[in-house]
C-alpha cells in the first residue's frame, strides 16, 4: 500500500487526488488512513481538496477537511507561487 501512496501519473497526481476528483470518498478515506497525505500539489500546483471542490465531490471534500483542517486556509497569490517551480533566468543568464 505504501508504494500506492507515492506513485503519480503524468500529471502529477496521485491517488488520492484521483479518488478525490471522481467523488470515490470511500477510497479516499482508505488512502487518509494509509498515510495518504492531502496537503501534495500536482504539477497544476491542484491538492486533492481543490479537486474534490472543483469537481463538486462534497462528500470528499468534508472528508479531506476533516482529516486535515489546515487545508482550510486562505487563498493568497504569493502562496500560490511559491507552489510553482522558479522561471528560468533568461537560460542562467547566457552561461
């Protein structure tokens, strides 16, 4: 089950974020109580809980919550762009 938990897709998502998206709380509360952890972007910088919220899953999303109350916290474009990898400095600065 361990390696479950860390393996992604292209993406950058990993199971939870799929049981998350697809409503599949019941998988979702399995992978919580594996060790899943809530708190992992994808490469859109998307946990499980914005997915489950995008995609109207509220039962999932009650469940994330519920087992991480701290992803309940405020939206701020600095937050947000410390999720995303640096830019490239015009190519390291010509070399």
């Amino acid at each position: 089950m361990a390696t479950l938990l860390i393996i992604t897709n292209k993406g950058g998502e990993t199971a939870l974020h799929c049981a998350a998206q697809y409503g599949h709380t019941e998988a979702a509360q399995m992978l919580l109580a594996q060790g899943g952890d809530p708190t992992v972007p994808n490469l859109q910088a998307e946990t499980a809980l914005d997915l489950a919220a995008q995609y109207g899953r509220l039962h999932t999303v009650e469940v994330l919550v519920r087992a991480q109350p701290d992803l309940l916290r405020p939206y701020t474009v600095a937050a947000a762009c410390r999720s995303l990898p640096p830019p490239l400095t015009r190519l390291q600065e010509r070399s």
